[in-house]
C-alpha cells in the first residue's frame, strides 16, 4: 500500500468533512434537534451523499459530524452557504467551543476499517520537510500487522488551511499497536514542530451501525460480540416491521420479491435509523464501556436490556400476526 499524497484542488473528487462539535452540559436533546436541521439542509444541497452523526464516547466529550459530497466544489457550497451560516447562529449557545473541521478531498468511504484522520498545520517553508517525514511516518505504518494503507491531503483553497493525513488499520487492536509503538514515539520526537496537530479516530466495523464519535488514542470499539448482539436488536423488529409493510402493500408478492426489497430497505433503515438513533443510544453505555468496567455486571446488565428490547418486541410483532391480521 502506498501513500497517496491528493491534490486539494482537485474539483471532480469526491469530498468528506469531519466536524468535531464539544455540546454544552444539559443541551444534548436541543442540539440532537439542531442537528437534525442542519442535517437536512444540507441533504438538499447538490453533490450530497450522506451525513452521519456520532455521539460522544464516554471518555470523549465531542460529537462527531462527516458530511460527504460528490466533490469538494459541492462540498465548499455548503460549508460557506448562508443556509449553514443561519444555522450555525442558531446553535452557537449550544456549543462552549469553537468545531474543529478536516476536509479530505478523493478520499475513499472510510467504512469497514479503524480510520484515523489527523491535521497538520504547516509553513511554506516546511512543506517539503513535511512530506519527507510522512513519507517515514508511512514506511513504518506498513510494518505493522493490520496496516491498509495512507492518504496525505493538501490544504484545500477556500475551505482549510491544514494538512490532513489519513491512515487506516483493520482493528482497533492493531491500531494501537501502532499508535503505541517505539516507532512512532521516536518518528514524533524526530519532528518536534510537526508535533501540533489533532487526532480523531473513527470506527466503523459496520459502516456507520457502530460510530460513537472520537475516539482517544488506544481506545477500543465495540467486542464483535457486542456488535453482534446489538445488530440482533436492531434486526429483529426492523426486518419484521418491514415484512409487515410489504405484506400488506403487495400481498401478491413472492418471497424471493419480498425479500429482495425487504434486504434492501432494511440496510437503509439500520443504517440511518435503527442503529443510530435507536440500539446505539440505548446500549451505548454498554457498547462503549471498557475495560475498566465492573464485569460481570456491566456485561450481564447489557445483556439483558438487549433481551428485553427483543421480548418486547416478540410480544408486539406476536399480537400483530395472530391477533390482528396474518401474513398473506
């Protein structure tokens, strides 16, 4: 794998901006309802493809907001809109802080893998020092287990002024590997005046079904037993309740068609509604509990609001098809 070091100028590339908002304490609720606005708005602006919003992790505070548009002229569009700027004025007493923002441009979905974007602010005169040092940044990345590759993307004209480096790892656990390694420690002691720059991790081992937002370095995503059980959860009433929909809108259709449209709906529905605004942040302070927490109560308190939420919805989808209607 090799370092792609991308053009921020380039305008047919599609464009992704990670938003780093700090909430004030007891405005949680309003700023979900401010979010949803802003989230809106910016759906009906061209190039968009999607948005996604995590909450913060319980040794994070911020909340994570990744807006993707089909290219950064799109992209720039939205961020300096007056649309946006109206809403931003209406949540500036939500937030105790100014957002952090990192713009890549040609980067790939950031799906599947443990992806770590990381911003530099660099001086003309440096530039070059620069990119020899990510350039040894990279070559030691590719030694470690788990390693998928890097992108390194120039400041974008009119949007950001900051180098943005992006690199990728197929777990939470290699990634550490690395982030706690000699190798690295000795590459940020060597470039002392690089060393201001933030860090923001993203975890998606099912796509954005299991985002909390940053993550510290060394800190760990959701066990895949977890995730398991937590998709089971949101599965379950979401494929039956789809069933139901289509049942009852085309009683002619065969099960092949059935479950050809119902497969793909549900993807959308667990990936936008279920799983984000519904499992994660009723079994998040399981989802994201550590190490450190008290076993085997934390687990077994987990375990069980996850068998809860399935038995109640057993019961519900029980008397809907015996005592309401029947399946055609």
């Amino acid at each position: 794998m090799s370092t792609n070091t991308t053009d921020g100028t380039t305008g047919t590339a599609p464009a992704t901006v990670v938003i780093g908002e700090h909430v004030r304490p007891g405005c949680e609720q309003a700023h979900d309802a401010w979010q949803h606005k802003l989230n809106e708005a910016a759906a009906t602006f061209p190039g968009f493809i999607g948005a996604e919003v995590s909450p913060p992790s319980h040794a994070e505070a911020d909340w994570t907001v990744v807006y993707r548009f089909d290219s950064v002229k799109h992209l720039q569009s939205w961020l300096n809109s007056g649309v946006r700027q109206e809403l931003l004025n209406q949540g500036a007493d939500l937030h105790d802080r100014s957002a952090t923002q990192q713009v890549m441009v040609g980067v790939a979905s950031p799906e599947e893998l443990v992806t770590v974007v990381v911003s530099h602010k660099v001086s003309d005169e440096l530039v070059d020092e620069f990119l020899s040092w990510q350039e040894e940044m990279t070559e030691a990345e590719r030694g470690f287990e788990g390693f998928r590759g890097s992108e390194l993307f120039r400041p974008v004209p009119g949007v950001q002024d900051e180098w943005t480096a992006v690199y990728r790892f197929d777990s939470g656990t290699h990634l550490e590997q690395w982030l706690d390694s000699d190798e690295r420690k000795h590459l940020l002691e060597q470039a002392k005046h690089f060393q201001d720059f933030r860090l923001r991790t993203i975890q998606n081992s099912f796509g954005n079904w299991f985002d909390f937002g940053d993550r510290t370095e060394g800190e760990k995503g959701p066990s895949g037993f977890k995730t398991s059980i937590a998709v089971w959860v949101g599965l379950y009433p979401t494929v039956m309740f789809l069933t139901l929909a289509i049942s009852e809108l085309f009683p002619d259709a065969k099960l092949w068609q059935m479950l050809l449209v119902g497969n793909l709906a549900s993807s959308f529905i667990m990936t936008y509604v279920t799983m984000p605004w519904g499992v994660n942040r009723i079994l998040r302070p399981w989802l994201t509990s550590g190490d450190d927490a008290p076993q085997p109560e934390t687990n077994l308190k987990g375990l069980a609001l996850s068998g809860a939420i399935v038995l109640v919805c057993a019961v519900i989808f029980w008397a809907t098809t015996t005592q309401i209607w029947h399946l055609p």
